[in-house]
C-alpha cells in the first residue's frame, strides 16, 4: 500500500520504497521455509497415522469371532486397508487448514478494516458465509460416497473372487458372466462417483469464486455508502492483494473440506470394523451355526447346530471323527478353534498353554517356497524336518523340482497338486510339534497309497517316544472307514448329534435306539470291515520312500533361483512418459475434449485478467473521466451515482467469469470421470483373457492392488489432481502474459526464472515419480499378505501364530511407508526451491515498480495491476508444481493400469471359420488322445508326456495314479 501510494504521490523512487520490497522478499522467504517445513511434519504424522491404522484393521481382521465376521467379505476388509486408510492420510496433508484459514480470514479481515473501514465486512461475510455452504456440500459427498464405498466393496469382492479361482472361472468359460458381473458393480459405482465429483466440483467453484464476489460486494459497499469514498490504486489493489492472498488458503480449504467428508467416512467405516465383537477363547458345548431353527414357531432359519459332544483326549492318542456328509464333523473342528459360536452349557478345557495345530479340509497354502509353508514362522531344525519330509511322503516330490524345497509353490499352491498340497499342510501341522493336532479329512486329497504310507508313518507308532506326534493328542476327521480299527478313539456323528463315542471294540457291539443312527453305524462298519488296502500299491508306496530316503532335498541358498515362480512387479523409471499424459486425455476424449476445455480456460482466465485490468481502469478515473473503447466513463468525484458504470461493467464481469468457471471445471471433472470408466473396462477384459502362467507367476495382491487403489487414485484422485493441473497451468500462462504485456523486460527476468525453474523440475521429476512407483509397487506386497492371511485366519489362529505374521505384514508396511515419506520429503524440496525462484520474480516486479516507475511511465492503477499479479508468481509456482507432482504421483496409477491392458491374451473364445465344426457335433462320446504332450506353460517340464489311449463311446474311464503323476 505504501509503495502505491508514494506512486499516487509521485515519489515512487524513494529509498524506503525500496526497504519495504527487500522486507517483503525477506518475508517470503521465510515464509517458504516456514510452511514447507510444517508441511512436511503433517505428512509424516498422516504416515504415521495410516500406518498405525493399517496394522491395527490387520491384527483386528485376525482375531475377530464368529460374530464379528458376519456380514464381513475379504473385498471390504482389502477396502479399508486400500482406500480407507489411504483418505486419513490425505486428511493429515492440509488438516491445519482448520485453523489457519479462518486465521487467515481473520488477518485480512482486521487489515481491511484499517483501509477502507466497517465496508469489508461485507466481504467478510461472504467469506464466513462460505463456512456453512460448504459443510452442506460437504455432507453430500459424504452421504455419496458411503453408498459409493458399498458399490466398490461389491466390485472388489467380486472381483477378488473371480481371481481366487480364476481356473475355475476358464476352465467353465466363466469370463464374461464374471466380466459382467463386475461391470454392473462398476457401473452403479460410477453413478455415485459421478454425483461426488460433481459436488466435488462445485466445492471447487465455490472456493474460486467466493473471494472475486468478496471483493465485488466489498468495493461496491466502499464506493456507494459514501460520496467521498473513491477507488484509488493505493485502496483497490491493496484490498485485491489481501483478498489474493487468501484466496489460495481458501481454495486448500476447499480440498480440505472434500478430503475431509472421505476422511469422515473412511473413519467411520475403520471404527465399524474395529468395534466388532471379539472373542479369544470360547466356552465350548453345543455349537450353533448361523441361528438355531425353532420347531416350535415352525420356522426353519437355514442355522445348523452340533450338540451332544462329549470327548476325552489324551497325549498320544488319536480320535477318529466321521459320520455321513453335513453330519457336523467340520463344525466340531471349528468349534474346537472358537471359529464358530458355542453355547454356555458345556466347557472345553485344553492343557495349559497348549499349542494347537491344524489342517483344513481346503490346504492353507502361503504364496512362498515349500520350506517356508511347512516352518510357517517357527525356527529351522533340520533333524526335525527330514523327519517330517519323509513321515508325509514330501521327499520324493521334493526330489522332482528344480530347488528342491525352496521351489516356490505360488499363488494359492497352483504349481501342486491337491495331494501334494494336503501334504504340504500335514507337514506344517507335524512339525509345529503341537499339543494337539486337528486334521479335517486329510486323506480324501490323497490316492490309495500314500493315504496308507502316510496314516502309518503318522498314527500306527504314536506310543513309542521316536514317533514325532508321540506327545501329541490328535483329532482326525476322516470317512475312512478301515483306519477305525487303528485309532485309540471314535465318535460318530449324525446329522447334528454324536451318536457313539468309544472305541472300535465297543463300536463292534453297541447298538442305538434310533433306527436312522443304526442305519449309519451298520454301513459304517460293513465299509471297515470290507475295507482293504491294495499290500501293491503299499510295498511301491515304500519302495519309493526307501529309494530317495537318503537324497537331500533340502536346497542351499544358491539354488533358491533355481525355483523362484513369481516375477518381480515391472516399474517404469524416470517421469512419466508423456505418452501415458496423452493416454490420459485420450482417456478423457481426446481431442473432443481437449478443445472445449482450452475454449473454457481461456475465457476464465481472461475474465480474471480483464476484471484486474478493470479495476485499474477504475482507479485511473479519480479526478477525470475515461474513454475505454469508445465508450465514456464518468469522473469518480461526481459522486455516488458516478460509480454505477462501474460497477455494472464489474458485475458483467463477474458473471461472465463464474460461467466459464463452471464450465471449465466441471468438464475437466467429466473427462476423468470418462477416463477411470475406460481403462478400468479395458483392464478388466484384458485380465480375464490373461493365460493362465500369468495368474501362475502373479500374486493374487498385485493384481488386487491394481483393483484397489489404482482404480481408487484415478477414479477420485487423478481426476482432481488433473483439472487442478489444467487450471494450474493457465493461472501460470495468465500471470506471465499479464507481467511480460505490461513490462516486456520481465520476459528476460522470468526467462532465467524459467530456465533454472525447469532445470530444477527436470532434476526432480525423475527420481520423484520412481519414489512414487515404489509407493505403488510396494503396496502390492502388502494386499497379497492381507489377501492370503485373510483366507488362512482360521489355520493361523489355530497355530497361534497372528504375532508372526503380524510383524510381517508391519514390514510389508514399513517399507511402503518408508517409500512415502522419501516421496513427500522430496516434493518439499521442490516446493523449497520453487518458493525461492517465485520470491526472486515478486523482488524483481516490485523493483520495476519503485525505480522504474518514472522511466517506465507507470500510472498507479497500472502498476498495481502489474504488482498484484507479481506477487502471486511465488504462490503460482508452488501451485503449478504441487499441481505436477500430485497429478504425475496419480498418474502412474493410469501407467500401472495400462500395463495390464498389455498382458498377453488367450486364443479367442469365438472359432475361426476354418475349424468350425457342425452344429450336430460330436455325435458320439468317443474320446481320443494321440501321444498328447502337455505342460502348464512355457519353460516347465511336460505334465502330460507323450499320452495316448481312446475311449469309446458309452466306456467310463477310471484315471487313477500317485498324487502328482
């Protein structure tokens, strides 16, 4: 204000002039350092904050009961840790904007009312009316976005199904049921989407906007309420550069707002979760499924209940459970895990401190190497080990792969088959070295023989002290009725009931009331005791442990490449290719958008500038009148009625700047709308035709990943950043055609400016979006460990093992947040530099100002418009280059996306008209293989090497073999 004034005055060269430039350098600078710094302190708490949170929904997600985990999918839980936890830490970026901005409010408020008096309150109150306005809008997206949040479980859950069991899914030609099951999820989500980003947008128009209308209402309140209220330079421009200067803070607090109704939400889904109920121990009796069926109301709730249990199990023993199919045998086991509810009437009391150990009916199998299944956490005792290699029939397998057990067994075990899985999962049981030992139907994966070997080398010498399992009580729930002669115990279920518990001795004689249980017990012990073991098979069985017992399978380091099946995640390095920025557009529309989105930015931006360039011409009329385009304008003096021109052209164009405000924003909103719709449909047609060594050689995490939080960044974060971008980027093209139009010379100063600016950006953007890729890379470890623990709770909590695989996961987390705290360190040096370069282009404006005022033929109103515009190049250029990195981070969701539309296809489903075949085909079931060699994809040994047989028509063919043949 000052320097204006002494322009009025006509002593702009004076020496204090030139003190209050250097003081407003000096101030910018520490302002950079100042708030760069406390902007990187906020980062590193929302790091710790999502950090904290992440591990917390993990150790929850472990140890929730039966209860808890109703109405609870895997896609919901992947959500949270994906997206929700990932809006709390968006939240911590700006969070003391809460205070700072009415502050700032607060400031310019008082400063106003010293210049031109109670007139700002006017301003003022539009500005605090934008409080409630936006907590309006802000309850919107909220209530959107819950719905939103919804869709996306679906779609995530769906999803995460599909590629669970993507074989499955080829193998019945299920890919474009799955496809369109996911596509209808995604279309209603997008509806919802569409809706937030659009009230997402008009929190944006309403945060621009508000401070032109501020200063509207204020300069028309000035001039009209009193004749000798005139708008000079020294006034009007010191009031737009108060007004400037909280326009940004404002517009932050508008991100805030939006940011912080996802935050809101995301919290209140993460307190959803977290209170669920828990359960650590269950008092055991009668175990309830679901809920209990009424007979008396006649009402059937489609619950199961298991009751009548009454069992004693001591070391060294092994009780054998069986019964018919849905008899209750796994509810028993689950019941005994607390996996599922029990009423209050009976106890089951363990040893003290006793371990237990458990294999499912579907093998838990860890996406790593053999070794590391079986240790599953515990130390490595090599005696112990080869023991329980050759006690679960593994060596000779073992023997087979390329490293031994270091080979790693994939996603889910896709490289076994389902025998050698079960066995696997045996192996992890026995040598957990357990007090007691829970096997749900163990033998039903496996043929014949290796059931025989392995129930021998487990059970037939569990009294003797060599036995591995001697100290140990075993549960087996098995329908193999010839190993009942052979256990120390039996019960016997029936639909829901224990109808027997002894032994076979006592089985042999014991004869229940009810005639649908005699009916069961009489089939059970005719099947024992025509039940037989092929002695062939056996002795072949044997021959084949004994031949290998003496060849190690236990692999060195060296060959632990040797078995290694998952490709390293692939990452682009340096910036982003401006290939994939034109991917993004012609995501967006390509051309058809790109036009109409320049058209609108043009006319915004120029009614920004032309309304500054009015507010000059204004202020030039105190004390004479003026002519602009022909056009008179009357002298400021000739009292309140002299202000209306004014006013009435200012007014127009403020109009004219709100509807291309509107206009700019909301298509750039549209276009990324339109960009997340089409690239997330091509990924999602690409994955589904992937082949299957893809699936084999991926983990499930990294793909899910991909469906997570890369379709979260561009669905909601790319869009923003983008037309915050756009808009960025033609405030900076303004602010230089304004200064270097006024003063040609500025165009040598901010050449230099420009040259070391994008010397400084050529450094950084390199390393900057590789930190940024390893913050997406190393995401996926930590969805494909949440992924997998979330499959296998029940087994991990069986071996009390959640604080092991607890720390894994922290590490998983650790290591991303170390990748995200080097990312945001390294933005705030940019934004360090940036505030330096911007502060040297306001010194250099403001010096033009004071010492060349007079050679420059300055008018004040000319000079304030020029001084306005420079003082905002340090806060354009930390907004342009915030704008580049949080679009640039984003935009390699839009690179890792993309990959996966170039993952290789399979054969079209559709037949070529050269091997159609007729509609009538086949005519008859003749089946015929011709020395067939098959394998699962290139680089493996042949599966199926050189096979030949034929089946006639009306034949059945029996295909039996050892587990792996």
């Amino acid at each position: 204000m000052k320097v204006l004034q002494s322009l009025e005055s006509g002593s702009g060269g004076d020496i204090s002039n030139i003190v209050y430039v250097v003081a407003i350098f000096i101030l910018s600078i520490i302002n950079a350092l100042c708030t760069h710094r406390y902007q990187l302190l906020s980062y590193q708490s929302g790091i710790l904050l999502r950090t904290a949170i992440t591990s917390a929904i993990y150790e929850k997600s472990l140890n929730l009961s039966p209860r808890g985990r109703m109405g609870l999918t895997n896609g919901s839980i992947t959500n949270l840790v994906a997206s929700d936890t990932q809006k709390l830490f968006e939240v911590m970026w700006e969070f003391h904007q809460i205070w700072s901005c009415p502050l700032a409010i607060l400031v310019v408020v008082v400063l106003m009312m010293i210049i031109i008096g109670p007139s700002c309150l006017v301003g003022a109150a539009i500005l605090i009316g934008l409080v409630p306005l936006s907590k309006k809008v802000t309850y919107r997206i909220v209530h959107i976005r819950k719905k939103r949040v919804a869709c996306a479980d679906e779609r995530i859950q769906i999803v995460n199904a599909m590629l669970q069991d993507i074989k499955i899914t080829k193998l019945n030609c299920y890919e474009d049921r799955f496809e369109a099951r996911v596509q209808d999820a995604r279309r209603r989500e997008m509806q919802y989407i569409r809706r937030e980003q659009i009230f997402w947008g008009f929190t944006l128009i309403i945060v621009v906007s508000t401070p032109v209308i501020a200063s509207f209402a204020t300069y028309a309140t000035y001039v009209l309420s009193s004749d000798e209220h005139i708008m000079t330079a020294s006034i009007t421009f010191t009031v737009a550069l108060l007004l400037n200067m909280i326009k940004f803070p404002i517009s932050q607090a508008g991100n805030l707002l939006g940011k912080l109704a996802l935050g809101l939400q995301a919290m209140h889904r993460i307190s959803n979760f977290m209170i669920e109920d828990t359960v650590l121990s269950v008092d055991n009796g009668k175990f309830v499924v679901g809920a209990p069926d009424t007979p008396d109301s006649g009402v059937q709730s489609g619950g199961f209940t298991l009751s009548g249990i009454d069992i004693k199990l001591n070391r060294g023993e092994v009780l054998a459970v069986l019964g018919p199919v849905a008899s209750g045998k796994t509810t028993l086991i689950q019941g005994l895990l607390g996996d599922i509810d029990a009423t209050d009437e009976t106890s089951i009391k363990l040893a003290r401190d006793a371990k237990i150990s458990y294999a499912a009916q579907t093998p838990f199998i860890l996406s790593t190497t053999v070794r590391e299944n079986i240790l599953f956490g515990s130390p490595f005792d090599r005696d112990r080990y080869e023991k329980v290699l050759d006690t679960c029939c593994l060596r000779p397998d073992l023997l087979q792969w390329p490293a031994g057990d270091l080979t790693e067994i994939g996603e889910r075990g896709v490289t076994m088959s389902g025998g050698q899985k079960q066995r696997v999962s045996v192996a992890r049981c026995v040598y957990a070295n357990a007090d007691l030992l829970l096997f749900d139907d163990i033998l039903s994966a496996l043929d014949s023989g290796t059931s025989e070997t392995l129930f021998g080398n487990l059970f037939d010498n569990l009294p003797k002290k060599e036995a591995l399992l001697h100290n140990s009580g075993v549960v087996l729930v098995t329908h193999a009725e010839h190993v009942l002669k052979r256990v120390d115990k039996i019960l016997v279920l029936d639909r829901g009931q224990s109808i027997f518990y002894g032994t076979w001795a006592e089985l042999q004689s014991f004869e229940p009331e009810n005639s649908r249980h005699k009916v069961t017990l009489r089939s059970m012990r005719s099947s024992a005791q025509l039940s037989a073991i092929d002695t062939t098979a056996n002795s072949s069985e044997e021959k084949i442990k004994d031949s290998d017992v003496n060849e190690s399978v236990i692999a060195k380091d060296a060959d632990v490449s040797k078995g290694e099946l998952k490709t390293d995640e692939d990452r682009e390095h340096g910036g982003s290719a401006i290939g994939i920025w034109f991917l993004w557009f012609a995501y967006a529309g390509g051309i058809f958008f790109m036009i109409p989105q320049i058209i609108f930015l043009f006319f915004d931006r120029g009614s920004y500038v032309v309304i500054d360039w009015w507010l000059a011409i204004w202020t030039s009329s105190a004390g004479t009148e003026i002519s602009v385009f022909g056009i008179t304008f009357p002298n400021q003096y000739d009292g309140v009625q002299a202000q209306t021109p004014y006013l009435l052209v200012y007014s127009c164009l403020v109009v004219f700047m709100f509807v291309f405000l509107v206009c700019r924003t909301q298509w750039a909103i549209h276009g990324g709308i339109r960009a997340s719709r089409n690239v997330f449909s091509n990924m999602t047609r690409r994955v589904l035709h992937a082949p299957m060594s893809y699936f084999d050689t991926t983990p499930l995490g990294r793909i899910i990943n991909r469906f997570t939080y890369d379709v979260e960044q561009v669905d909601i974060a790319l869009a923003q950043n983008m037309a915050v971008l756009i808009i960025c980027v033609s405030w900076a093209v303004a602010g230089q055609v304004v200064m270097i139009s006024i003063v040609p010379y500025m165009a040598i100063v901010n050449g230099m400016v420009f040259v070391v600016y994008f010397l400084i950006l050529r450094f950084y953007r390199g390393p900057c979006a590789d930190l940024q890729r390893l913050d997406a890379v190393s995401r996926s470890p930590i969805a494909a460990s949440l992924s997998e623990s979330l499959d296998g709770t029940t087994t991990i909590n069986a071996f009390d093992k959640s604080n092991h695989f607890a720390v894994l996961f922290q590490n998983y987390i650790n290591n991303n947040s170390s990748a995200m705290l080097n990312f945001v360190a390294s933005r705030r040096w940019l934004a360090v530099r940036l505030d330096l370069l911007g502060a040297c282009v306001t010194l250099c404006a403001s010096l033009c100002i004071t010492v060349f005022s007079d050679q420059l033929n300055f008018s004040p109103g000319l000079a304030g418009f020029f001084f306005m515009w420079g003082s905002t190049i340090p806060i354009t250029f930390a907004y342009f280059t915030n704008g580049v990195t949080e679009a640039e981070a984003a935009i390699t969701s839009i690179e890792r996306m993309h990959s996966m539309e170039m993952l290789p296809q399979e054969s079209s489903m559709i037949t070529s008209e050269e091997n159609k075949v007729q509609d009538s085909w086949p005519t008859k079931g003749t089946l015929v293989f011709d020395n067939v060699c098959l394998r699962y994809r290139p680089g493996l040994p042949l599966s199926l090497d050189g096979l030949s047989f034929s089946i006639n028509h009306g034949q059945r063919c029996a295909v039996v073999g050892r587990t792996g043949a």
